[in-house]
C-alpha cells in the first residue's frame, strides 16, 4: 500500500482553488505525488509527466517479461510433449 506524507494530501476543493500551486510543485519535485482526498479518501493521486511515463515504460517491461515466459513454458511444453495434435484437438471438438 502507497502511503502519503501530510504534504501530500489534498482536498479536491484546495486543489481546485490552487491548481497552479500544486502543478508546480508537481513539476519542480517539491513532492513525488499529490493525493487528491474527496469525503477523506484518496480518489485521485497527481504524478509528473516524467514519473508517469517510466511507470509506464516499466510497466511494458514487466508486461513482455511476462510473454516471454510464457512462450518459453509454451516451447518448453513442445520439447517435451506435452501438446496435442491440431488433428486430436478437432476431434474434441
């Protein structure tokens, strides 16, 4: 679970009113992240452009390790025959 300093936290309505305010200490880094509270629970948590986007580089890196290891399992199935025929395969069906 995220946790968040008391600086970090902010009410929709204050962030409506100081946008600019927490933009910019979103941009110079005053803070990593903004949790934006609505009825005292966090709906919404404001990042930088650039933390966002390595999130989502890191995120495509996980998600292709995540295909290749299931193609290797899938070969590796192959080399030890552990597959079907496409022949039995339409039979089952």
């Amino acid at each position: 679970m995220v946790t968040y300093s008391t600086n970090e936290l902010i009410s929709s309505s204050e962030l409506a009113k100081k946008f600019g305010t927490y933009l910019s200490q979103i941009k110079d880094n005053t803070v990593d992240k903004l949790a934006v509270l609505k009825n005292n629970k966090v709906e919404a948590v404001i990042i930088s452009k650039d933390e966002y986007e390595a999130m989502k580089e890191a995120l495509k890196e996980v998600e292709a390790k995540k295909i290749l290891k299931s193609i290797d399992a899938g070969l590796k199935d192959v080399e030890e025959g552990k597959t079907n025929s496409i022949d039995k395969l339409w039979d089952e069906l």
